[in-house]
C-alpha cells in the first residue's frame, strides 16, 4: 500500500493487485450533498452528470467514449459525504484515465448550454422518483429525522432549488470544491505504485490548491418529538419503524451496530423475522437499514403489516425486540452467523479492483483514515456479546427514538380483507 500527498493537497492511495490485467481508478471528492449551499440543495448532483459534459479539450461525453474504446467502463455516484468518479479499465490504460480525471477537475468547460441540458436530465431523474414510494418514504423521513441539518434532504436536493441555479453559481462551486486538496485518488490493480505515483505527479502535480469552503456543522438540533410521525406514501401496505441516532462512521461502536444489523434483519431467520411474522404473524415482512455517515447516523427497524394490525401493536412489538438485547446477551451462534455473514460479504467485495478501491475511498474519506479500511475485518471479528448488548442500552432508549407509522395513500379492501380472514385461520 502506497500513500502519497502531493504538494498541492491531492491524496494518493495506490494498492497494487496484479491477479488481472485491470485497474480501477476513482477519485473521491470532498463534496456531497451535506455541502450543498443553502438554497441550492441539489448541486454536488448536479455537478456528477456536469462533469462528463467536457472541457477545453475534450467534448461533452468524450470521457466516457474515450474510456469505453478502450474496453473500460466509468461512472459516478453523489451521496451525501462525497462524489465519486471511477473507472475501470486495462491496466495498460492507467494514463489515460488520469489525464481525463485531471482535465476535467482543473479545466471543465461550464457553460449556460452544459447547465440548461444537465438540469433538464436531472430534472427528468426527479420525474422518475415521483412514483418509488421508498424514495417518497425516505424524502419524508429525513426531513423528520435531519430537521435545518445538511442529511435532511436526499442528495437530488430540491427541484425549486434546481431550477434557480445560476451559472456563477456553478462557477463558484467549482472553484470552491473541485480541487486536488478536497480530494484523493485511489488506484488499485494490476500497477507498480512508483510508475503510477510518477503519473500523478505528471497529470495533477501542476494544479494549485484551492481555498475550499467550510465543511458546515453537522451536529443536530435539540428535538423533544418522537412520534410517532405519521407518513403517507404509495405502498400495499403499511410499515412501522422506529429510528434511532447512533454514532458518525469513524466510531468504535459501528463495528458492533453493523453487526447487530445482522442479527436483527438479515434473512428469515434474524430474529425480527423470526417474531414478529412466523411467531406472532404481526408482519408480512421485516425491513431495517443502518445509514454510516461522516455525521450522525440512523438505525433504523420495522415491519410491513396487514391493514387489519394496528400500527401501534407492531411499535411496541418493535421495542419489546429491541428491548430483549438490553437485558439478555444474544446466542453463540447468533453472533458467529452475523459476523460470518458480515466477513464473508466484506471478503467478497475484495477480490475485485473496484471493491478494494471503494474500501479505501470509504475509509479516507468518510471515515477519515484509510488504515481503517485495513482494520475493518478485524474490527467485525473483535465484536462479541457485551458489545452487542452495550450498544443496544446505550442507543435503544426512548429518548433517542423516532417513531414511524406509514399508510397506504390509497386503501385496498380486498388486502383489508385478506389480512381480516388471515386472522381468523
């Protein structure tokens, strides 16, 4: 493993893997929904589909052409903490990818053509959410959960928002963000780290840094309510879920949370499953996801349930659940299935370029330290039933939960009545 800063801030992780003859370059920018300024929520994401629209030397969509002919693939995401621009490609082809990403982080071409087409695909993304009731769920339960917080909106932000922006103000953001010193370059694959850090320093090293702008305060706002929080959206069904704040990425406590998850949700028989629909027959189905962010993150459980069984019947089945690992340690064998199963998917994304790359970038830049991503099997190996138990009392509590309850916004009688002769039977 090489780690290199260069003079003008740009972090450097090269890892060489010489099982194929690829190589997976990303570059991981400081810069994700969080930073959005006020009242221009929504554009780090725009600036992912911007950054493929060209620059001084390339046209619009030439990166990824250029990439593609060559028998690579490229892509970005935007989430709230970063951006991320990565590429997979023969190993052969490392300079290539370099050149384009430094092209276009020191000399993208914006222009008000660029700005008027890319918010207008955008714009068309926001259309296609319009009807995923996950997404109508989530919208309106990180606005509960984040009240004025950066994570309260998705990363798509707002589309008032959207339609607002202005060319300066993509300018400025830019300037402000898209810099070597607010981000870091991992390369992984078939590769010599000295040759691929001599082309970093050939591409980038001629970049000046950037005064970047405040990465904004992230602590959340008092708040009394709990709930429940009644929310509508285009479901079958209905769901309850309880939501709790727990720790930021880098915490010693979300190793034994994600295992916890584990144990909680995953599979049919995790012990939510196991309850509250082959025991009690209270849920048709149980749902759960922890949210590891650079800032205050969200545990959160539930169930979907038949019409016919009270929302607030399922709440409490939920707390009754949560409330047993206070008091009594999980099994052996539970804790040996959930850290098998954590270990066996974190080993798996690791046989790939791209899956080690996505590790290292996680850990730099969420996290903080890219050594964390070395540590991190260890860290799920290291949890055990104290652990478990510790987190659940110390995060549990009622002061720290968000109640849920989510109904249909159009009723089904015949799924009402399904559920009604179900409970006869």
């Amino acid at each position: 493993m090489t780690a290199h800063v260069l003079e003008n801030g740009l972090q450097v992780l090269i890892l060489e893997k010489r099982t194929v003859p690829v190589v997976a370059v990303q570059v991981w920018y400081r810069v994700g929904s969080r930073h959005d300024p006020e009242e221009r929520r929504g554009i780090a994401h725009l600036f992912e589909h911007m950054m493929f629209r060209g620059s001084e030397k390339y046209g619009p969509e030439e990166h990824a052409r250029l990439i593609n002919d060559v028998g690579g693939s490229s892509n970005a995401y935007t989430f709230f903490d970063m951006t991320v621009y990565h590429e997979r490609l023969p190993s052969s082809e490392l300079e290539l990818a370099l050149e384009l990403e430094a092209d276009r982080m020191d000399r993208l071409a914006l222009t008000q053509e660029t700005l008027d087409t890319e918010r207008e695909v955008v714009k068309e993304e926001f259309r296609g959410y319009a009807d995923d009731p996950f997404f109508e769920v989530l919208s309106q339960a990180l606005e509960i959960l984040y009240p004025n917080h950066p994570y309260g909106l998705t990363p798509l932000g707002r589309m008032a928002d959207l339609e607002a922006l202005s060319l300066d103000d993509c300018q400025a953001f830019y300037e402000s963000r898209y810099a070597p010193n607010n981000a870091v370059l991992v390369i992984v694959g078939d590769t010599d780290a000295a040759n691929a850090l001599t082309l970093c320093e050939k591409h980038f090293g001629g970049m000046t840094s950037n005064r970047t702008a405040s990465p904004g305060d992230l602590a959340l706002e008092p708040r009394e309510e709990i709930g429940p929080h009644k929310l509508r959206a285009a479901i079958p069904v209905r769901a309850t879920a309880l939501a709790f704040y727990v720790p930021e990425a880098n915490h010693a406590d979300t190793a034994p949370l994600r295992v916890l998850a584990h144990i909680l949700w995953d599979g049919e028989s995790s012990r939510l499953h196991t309850r509250l629909v082959r025991d009690r027959e209270l849920a048709v189905a149980v749902l759960g996801h922890h949210q590891v962010v650079q800032g205050p993150g969200v545990f959160a459980c539930g169930a979907a349930h038949l019409p016919n069984i009270s929302s607030r019947k399922v709440a409490r089945a939920l707390v009754q659940e949560l409330g047993r690992l206070k008091k009594e340690d999980v099994t052996d064998g539970e804790l040996e299935k959930a850290r098998k199963q954590l270990l066996a998917a974190k080993v798996f994304e690791r046989y790939t370029a791209e899956g080690l790359a996505d590790g290292l970038g996680f850990a730099e830049v969420v996290e903080g330290d890219y050594r964390c991503f070395e540590d991190e099997l260890d860290d799920f190996r290291r949890v055990n039933k104290a652990d478990i138990r510790r987190v659940a009392n110390e995060y549990f509590t009622d002061a720290n939960r968000v109640v849920f309850f989510v109904r249909p916004k159009r009723s089904n009688p015949l799924i009402w009545l399904y559920g009604v002769i179900r409970s006869l039977f």
